[in-house]
C-alpha cells in the first residue's frame, strides 16, 4: 500500500496591522510528513517555512476564518509536493532497507 502524506502547520507568522486589515499571514511554518503502513509505522517528516504575500486588492481571509485547507492550498501552490512525496518514500524505504551501517570500534 502506499504511503499516506499530511501537512502539520506549526506556526503562521503575520502582520499584526498591514494595508487596514489585521493579521496579515506573511510566512507559514510546517512539517510535510508521510507514513507507511508496517508495523509499527515509519514517519518521516520535511520542516519547512514558506514566504505568503498578501497583495492589496486580493481576496483576503480574516485569520479566524482561515482553515488549514487554505494554508495547505497556498502551500502546494509554491511547492513541487510530488518531489517532496519522492524524497519521503526513499527515506521511509532506507528506514526499511537500509544500505549503510554505522560501525563502532571497540578499540581506544
């Protein structure tokens, strides 16, 4: 089965006051995580921080209507998601087979 992907938001930074509206999402911090379904689970997980700029004249959301659907909306609409899923998989498929080995000598 495929592994299933979910964005955490962890933090939205904004302008307390900007261009006569309040609250003004200038940055969104996030985890971008994917799971298998073995057991116990694998999840691996990308942090990141992506810019938002509001431009005067845009439809804008008061942050107490914001949802996280919208975050997630501007979210894939700056970031290539599918490479982001690619690099997930291959982490979760290394955590399964891994290729290196850490070895630790017991001499002084």
């Amino acid at each position: 089965m495929a592994n299933t992907y979910n964005w955490k938001i962890t933090q939205l930074a904004a302008k307390i006051h900007s261009d006569n509206l309040d609250n003004v999402i200038y940055s969104v911090q996030y985890n971008y995580c994917a799971k298998d379904n073995s057991d116990p689970v694998i999840e691996r997980c990308i942090m990141g921080s992506e810019s938002v700029t509001y431009n005067e004249g845009d439809p804008f959301i008061p942050y107490e209507d914001l949802t996280k659907e919208d975050v997630v909306g501007w979210l894939e609409s700056k970031l290539d998601v599918p490479s982001m899923q690619e690099g997930l998989d291959k982490q979760i498929e290394l955590q399964k087979n891994p290729v290196d080995e850490f070895l630790i000598p017991d001499w002084d």
